[in-house]
C-alpha cells in the first residue's frame, strides 16, 4: 500500500483546515474498513489522513431535545447495535447495524463511514431514510443539518464540500409502538455486501392528528437498487388505505417498481426488481405479525388485572 501521514486533530477547526487544504488527497478516517482496502486497490491514494473519531461527541449517543437521540459518527456498528436508547425505540437501526458483515468488522466499522462511503448497498442507509434522520456536518461556515436522504448524492458521491465532515445522526423520537424490519439479501448469508434490501417501518402516525391513516404511518426505504438508497412513496401511501393480504401484495410490487436497479457482477436487475418485492412483502408481513403480537400482550380494557 502507498504510505501516507496519519493525522490527529485536535479540534473540529482543525480537522476542517486539514481536510480543505488536502484538496481530495487527505481523506477523513473513521474504522478504515472502507478506505483501506481502497486505497490498497490503489482506487485512492490520500497524502494523508485525518482521524476523526477522538473528536468530542464522536463517540457519543445520548438524547437531544425533544425526545430526538443523537448518534455520533465515529460509533460503531456494534456500540450504536448494542446501546439501550437505541435498542429502546429504533431496533431497525439495531438490525441493519446487526447486518454488517462479522462481529469483528462491527467493532470497527462506523455508522459515519457508512453513510459516508456513499455506498447504494450501505445497510444503515434504508433504516436512517425510514427514521428520517437528520445529519450534522461540520466544515468553514461553521455546523448544517440535512435530511439523510439529502445527503447521499450518488453512488460514492456525499452533499459533503471541501472542508467538511459528518459528526452525527439525529434521530427524531419515535413512539413506543413503532415497529420495523430490516431485510437484506447478499450473495452468503452472513458477512456479504447487501445484493437488495428493504427496510420497512410503521409507526401509529401522529395520534394527536385526525388526518392520520388509520392503518398508521408507514415507511418503505430500498438499498442497492438505485444510485442512492430510494425511499418507496407510492408503496408507503398504499399501505397507508390498505393492509389486508391484497394490499401487502399491491404495496410490494409498487416497491419494487420503484426500484432502479442495474445489472452489474452479484445480480441482474430483473433479479434484484423481483427480490424487493419479496423482502417489501416479508417486511411487512413481519411488521404487521409484531404489531398483533404486541396488541395480544396488552390487558383487555376494563379487564381484570
Ligand atoms: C469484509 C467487509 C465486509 C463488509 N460488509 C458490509 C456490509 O455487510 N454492509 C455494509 O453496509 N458495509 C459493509 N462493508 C463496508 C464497511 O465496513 C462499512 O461501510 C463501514 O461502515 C465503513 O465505516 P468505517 O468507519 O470503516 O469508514 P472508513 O473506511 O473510515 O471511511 C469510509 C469513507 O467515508 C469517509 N469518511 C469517514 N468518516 C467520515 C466523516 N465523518 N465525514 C466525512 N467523510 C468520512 C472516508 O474518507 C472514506 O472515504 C464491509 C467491508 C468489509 C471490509
């Protein structure tokens, strides 16, 4: 591999500085397991990198206002996986934390260098699109916060600008009876780059608002089968007026069409337009099981205790 500079800033100015006067060829450094193994394939060659997870609250998760929770960076896989604020209210992040390849790579591997690798197949990636999360970035002009969705540009490609770096995810609160699932479907069964996967999430709407579909608020989001992780609208607005066995079905084949896969070396797309509909099909199906078995576990009103 090219030898390069490791470089530890002492603060967020510090680190923007370092990285803007880099020019593209000093490149932020979380887990490595990203950039690595491409700058071993020679795909990059940094002058140098600069370590960004001793930065404060990089490694942070605690609540914010509001009842939001704040996800720093640089934690990894397994710290956000196994923390009880997360496991408390946003167990589809636990689960595609939990789909990252091994167990070891997970104690490595940072939801930041996630969603900044920019990969279509980051399995963070559909579970944050669902939870609508939020994500900081430092850089010059100081700290701005976009949606996830506006974040991820193309495949590779990040809303980052010179000088700039992902210090954390915000997560809105979500309600004790929001249920998800995360399924994935990679070329193995454990450890391999997602081939599609789809996140499913269903919350009870906002129950203070009249206009909220009595089915609840429900949210599709799709990976690697598009340039960017895709959020499935039309798909999500159908379960919306209906969730019987017909709408599940209606609901899966409008994900699936909103799908803009490519043939490439693990699947064709026609593979991969056929698999979101089956794991937008489970996914539900999951959901729907979760909510029934939740209902049955709660007293009868009025009943004895
Ligand atoms: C064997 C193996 C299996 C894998 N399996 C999976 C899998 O199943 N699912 C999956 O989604 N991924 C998988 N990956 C990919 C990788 O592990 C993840 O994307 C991981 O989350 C990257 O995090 P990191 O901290 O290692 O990022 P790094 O490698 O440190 O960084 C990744 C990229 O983001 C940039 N970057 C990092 N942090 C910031 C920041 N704060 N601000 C701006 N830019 C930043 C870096 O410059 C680099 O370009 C796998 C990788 C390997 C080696």
């Amino acid at each position: 591999m090219q030898p390069f500079d490791y470089l530890i800033p002492g603060d967020h100015a510090e680190a923007s500085a370092l990285l803007a006067a880099g020019n593209g060829r000093v490149r932020p450094f979380m887990g490595g397991t990203d950039l690595l193994i491409r700058t071993r394939g020679g795909f990059v060659r940094p002058q140098a990198v600069v370590d960004l997870k001793g930065l404060p609250g990089m490694k942070e998760i605690r609540p914010g206002d509001d009842g939001w929770l704040i996800i720093g960076a640089a934690c990894t896989m397994n710290q956000v996986a196994m923390h009880p604020l997360v496991q408390a209210r946003y167990d589809l992040l636990v689960q595609a934390c939990n789909s990252v390849a091994s167990y070891q790579l997970r104690n490595r591997a940072t939801i930041g260098g996630n969603c900044c690798n920019a990969s279509p197949a980051a399995d963070t990636a559909p579970a944050l699109y669902c939870l609508e999360a939020v994500a900081e970035i430092y850089g010059p002009q100081g700290i701005r916060r976009i949606p996830i969705a506006q974040f991820f540009v193309g495949p590779g490609k990040t809303a980052l600008r010179s000088g700039e770096f992902l210090t954390s995810l915000h997560l809105p609160p979500s309600p004790q009876d929001a249920r998800g699932v995360f399924n994935k479907l990679g070329r193995t069964k454990m450890g391999d780059i997602s081939v599609v996967s789809v996140a499913v999430y269903r919350r009870s709407g906002r129950l203070a608002d009249p206009t909220a579909p009595a089915t609840g608020e429900w949210r599709i989001a799709l990976g690697a089968v598009g340039p960017t992780p895709l959020r499935a609208a039309e798909a999500e607005a159908a379960l919306m007026q209906d969730t019987s066995p017909a709408g599940i079905r209606v609901a899966a084949a409008l994900a699936a069409a909103a799908a803009r896969p490519i043939d490439d070396i693990r699947a064709s797309a026609a593979y991969r337009r056929a698999m979101v509909a089956v794991l937008a099909r489970r996914g539900i199906e999951a959901v729907l099981a979760d909510l029934s078995a939740a209902r049955a576990q709660l007293p009868a009103a009025g009943g004895a205790s």
